[in-house]
C-alpha cells in the first residue's frame, strides 16, 4: 500500500505541474498579445495623426496659393475718361497728366506714360531714362485712386503750340511692351487748351507734388 500511494502522489505531483506550466504559458501569451495590440493601436493612432497633419498642411498651401492668386495686382489700361489734362502757366508752368483708377481693384503703372502729341511718329520723350534704358519706376495705384506725371513747358521751346489731341499708351514692365491702348483724348472735345514742344514727360508718381519736383517745376 505505501509503494501504490507514492507512485499516486507522485503521479498527482507531476500532473499539477503540467497544469502550472501550461497555464503559465497561456498567460505568457495572452500578455504577449496584449502589448502587440497596443503597439500596432499605438502605431494606428499615430500614422492617423501624421496623415490628418498631412492633410492640414497640404490645405493650407493651397489655401495660401488662391490667396496669392487673389492677390496678384494687373496692369493700369489708359482710356479717353481715365486720363486726364491740364496745363498750368507761370514761371513754373507745366501740364499735368492725371491717371485715375476707376476699378475697384489696385492696378500697377510702369515708368512714365507713352504720349503721341497731334498724330506724332514718336513718342514724347522720357524725363528720367530712355525707352531702352529705364528706371524701373513702378508704382500701385490704389482703387478709384491716382497718379501723376507731368510735362514741364516752362520756357519757349517748351511750350511750343497748341495741341489738337493725344494718344496715350501705358508701357509695360519692359521697355518694348505696353499694355492695352492707345486711347486718344481730343483736347478741342474737351475744350482743353494744351501746349507742348520739345519737352519731355517725367514718370509716374504717387502725388502731383512728386512728379512736380521731378519734373523741375515743383515748389
């Protein structure tokens, strides 16, 4: 009976070791699992997070770009109704070239305005630089805002004769292009009285007073 109740026991022994060992090893796995689970949860989140930055930011270059767009200034176009003339006398005499901006978006001018007194082959000539040699003088002009050149004829060759009309051309940002024209004012139409001779024509200023002094007949 003692062999026969050792030999049990050591049978029992043995079993419950088994059952240890393998409940052991489930609860190995069952953790190993878990923490897989929660990496490759942590790494979902993660690559989500990066993703929707992505898209943020890929969103936001775009937005960027149409508002850039938005942005973007065109050219002044010169018409019969937006420019205008006067002729100023006394030591300092001069005529004013007035440019108004009637849109209600700003618009950009180049250098100085191309003017063909009375059907002339050429242009008057530049105050400040040449047609092949410009200043770069480039000013904005702001909506339903103006700017200026001006036209000294402050001494006899100057001032010359009486003008019958002139075309006006806008130049562009070269010194070959210009932009849409030109458009003729017809100074007897308009009951102007406007006289220019050999003189020249100062570039675009934001103020009257600016193209005054540039032109010499500032006060």
């Amino acid at each position: 009976m003692t062999a026969r109740r050792s030999r049990s026991r050591s049978a029992a022994y043995a079993a419950l070791a088994l059952g240890l060992a393998g409940s052991l090893a489930l609860t190995g796995c069952n953790s190993h699992s878990s923490k897989k689970s929660k990496k490759s949860s942590s790494s979902s989140k993660k690559s989500s997070s990066k993703s929707k930055k992505r898209r943020i930011i890929g969103g936001g270059a775009a937005a960027a770009g149409t508002g850039a767009a938005s942005r973007r200034v065109p050219d002044c176009h010169p018409s019969t109704y937006k420019v205008t003339f006067s002729q100023q006398t006394g030591p300092k005499s001069h005529v004013a070239v007035k440019f108004k901006n009637s849109t209600s978006r700003d618009c950009k001018l180049y250098n100085a305005p191309l003017l063909r007194f009375d059907n002339a082959k050429a242009p008057l000539p530049l105050l400040q630089g040449t047609p092949g040699h410009l200043d770069g003088t480039r000013i904005t002009v702001p909506a339903h805002g103006y700017a200026y050149a001006v036209i000294p004829t402050n001494t006899a060759a100057t001032k010359g004769t009486e003008r019958k009309s002139v075309a006006i051309d806008f130049m562009g940002i070269s010194a070959s292009s210009v932009t849409h024209g030109p458009a003729t004012v017809n100074f007897a139409e308009k009951r102007l009285h406007i006289s220019v001779g050999k003189s020249k024509v100062t570039n675009w200023s934001s103020s009257i007073h600016g193209a005054q002094l540039a032109g010499g007949v500032g006060k």
